[in-house]
C-alpha cells in the first residue's frame, strides 16, 4: 500500500497538486492557473478542492506546499513574492486546520530540489545544486547529504545572482541578476524594451511572454535568438559562480524556459567554462521530474521530514 502525501507547487502563473506515494510515484496529479488575485483565501479554497478531489479513497497523512516567494519556515508564512506576498497570513497553520492533516511549507524550488534529490536527477548525491527558471528562477541545494536552508530557510536563491552591476532591473529592486535575464518574466522585459522589437516578429504577438520567445527562437528570429544567448550567458556565469561557492556534484537544470531551443545545452557547456578548474567535474544535467518536482518533492518532504 505505502504512504501517501499530497504535493501541492503555487507558483505565479500555476498551480500543480499531486498525490505521490512515500516511493516517489506520482499516482494522480493537477494542473491548473494559480488564482493569485484571490490572495491567500482564493489560493486557499483552491488548494482545498485540489486535496479533496486527489486524497478521495487515499489514507493521505500529510500535505507539503511549495510556494514561489521566500517562505519563513519556522513561521510558515510567505514573506516575498511578486503575486503571493502575504507576510502576516499565517499560511501553513490556516491551510493545515482547513485540510486537517499537518502542512509543511517551503519555497517551490527548495521542494523541486527535495524531489530531484530523493527521487530524480540527483538521487544518490549528496551535494546537488537545482536551479528551475519558469515565471521566476528558484534555486535549492543539497549540501554534505543535508538541505540548505540558511537562518529561516530563505536560502538558496540562487535567481538573484548578480551577473552584471548595471544591468537590467530586477524584480527584487536590485540591478543585474540572472532573473532579470533568463526567467520567463526577465525575458519578456527585455524583449519589450528593446530597440529591435519591431524588426522582430515579436511584435506581431499580442502578450510576449516566455513561451512566445522560445516559439521565436524555433523561427530563427534573431532578436529572440540575442536574447536566448545572453540568457544562456547570464545563466552559465551565475551557475558558475554557484558551482565555486558550493562545488556540487551535480548542477539539475529545469523549469519551462529551460524548453527554449538550445538553452539548455548553451547552459550545460558554459557553467563548467564560468567555473574554477577544480570544480569541472560538476555534471549539469536536466531535471527528471520535470513540471511535477516541486509538488513530488513537497509531498515527499511532508511525509519524511529531513
Ligand atoms: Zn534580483
């Protein structure tokens, strides 16, 4: 029979439920828009329906929620986040007592990298690196067989590198982090503001977004391709510089704008060239649970703690 846990991953733009037993299988699972404008009792109720319809028939235990935003642990409450910024919703506890089962809350990213580490690309590791560029770029770690979690459990994100002093804006208020060149949301910015759009077959798109470019990029269109190429750049210099600092011995790579023709091969190449000789031996390889890692890792978690 095995235990069972739901996973539920909110991020900006979806919201992913899965139910998962305590070996990593994914037996059911959700995928529908995050109804981010309902705030915290919009994403509540809809977190609620998504448990009954997958726990219906399951003796569930335990739900685990990762969330895009910097989470306080032991609070479990979301700090930060661009659409899901509720610092003084006490989240997990309020989620828990409408569920009735106990809730474990975590960044979206910190669960993806529980789920590639016990079930996916980096099983078997004890130091991995993950880092999923989507709407946004999240990052966890696996350091010495442990999670990486810093004071509140707000560590890992690796999204705000700085690959450039006066680069573009980001959305954290500071200027050149990787986000604001390779997320979903940084590309789209920059294929806005710049001076080649209307030579671009961009601007024939109503709403450029991250899927848009990546379509672009397919045609050969080459202000979408430029872009493409400084994102691989501006990946590839963050990961790098992530590598140094934690010398993983695997770098799982994923989130939807990894999709992008040759991104993830130009990122895979150019992080081990962006690090010190001694720590090439990383190998960069892609995520195996793919758009479910965040809700596998998150079910996981609830049901084993680390
Ligand atoms: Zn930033």
């Amino acid at each position: 029979m095995g235990r069972y846990a739901v996973g539920i991953d909110i991020g900006r733009t979806n919201l992913r439920a899965a139910l998962v037993r305590s070996n990593g299988e994914l037996v059911a699972s959700i995928k529908e828009g995050t109804d981010a404008l309902g705030g915290p009792q919009g994403v509540e109720r809809q977190v609620a329906r998504a448990f009954e319809r997958l726990a219906r028939g399951h003796d569930v235990r335990a739900v685990g929620v990762g969330i895009a935003g910097q989470c306080d642990t032991a609070r479990g409450v979301v700090l930060h986040g661009p659409n899901l910024f509720w610092p003084d919703v006490p989240f997990r506890d309020r989620l828990s007592d409408v569920l009735g089962v106990p809730v474990v809350l975590r960044n979206d990213v910190v669960m993806a990298t529980i789920g590639e580490w016990r079930h996916g690309a980096g099983r078997d590791c004890h130091d991995i690196v993950v880092l999923f560029s989507g709407t946004g770029i999240g990052g966890g770690a696996i350091v010495n067989g442990t999670l990486l979690e810093g004071a509140s459990g707000c560590g890992g994100h690796f999204g705000h590198v700085s690959v450039q002093l006066d680069g573009p804006p980001c959305g954290c208020g500071r200027r050149g982090c990787v986000e604001a060149y390779a997320s979903g949301t940084g590309l789209a910015s920059r294929a806005k503001n710049d001076p080649s759009l209307p030579s671009s077959s961009l601007s024939l798109v109503g709403e450029i977004d991250g899927r848009a470019i990546s379509r672009a990029v397919e045609e050969g269109d080459a202000m979408a391709v430029r872009l493409r190429d400084e994102a691989a750049l501006a990946l590839s210099s963050a990961i790098g510089s992530v590598i140094n600092c934690l010398e993983p011995q695997r770098v799982v790579l994923g989130g939807s704008v990894m999709d992008m023709p040759g991104l993830y091969e130009m990122c895979a190449a150019g992080a081990l060239e962006h690090c010190l000789p001694s720590h090439r031996r990383a190998l960069i390889v892609r995520s195996a649970l793919g758009e479910m890692a965040g809700a596998i890792g998150a079910a996981s978690l609830a049901l084993d703690p680390i």
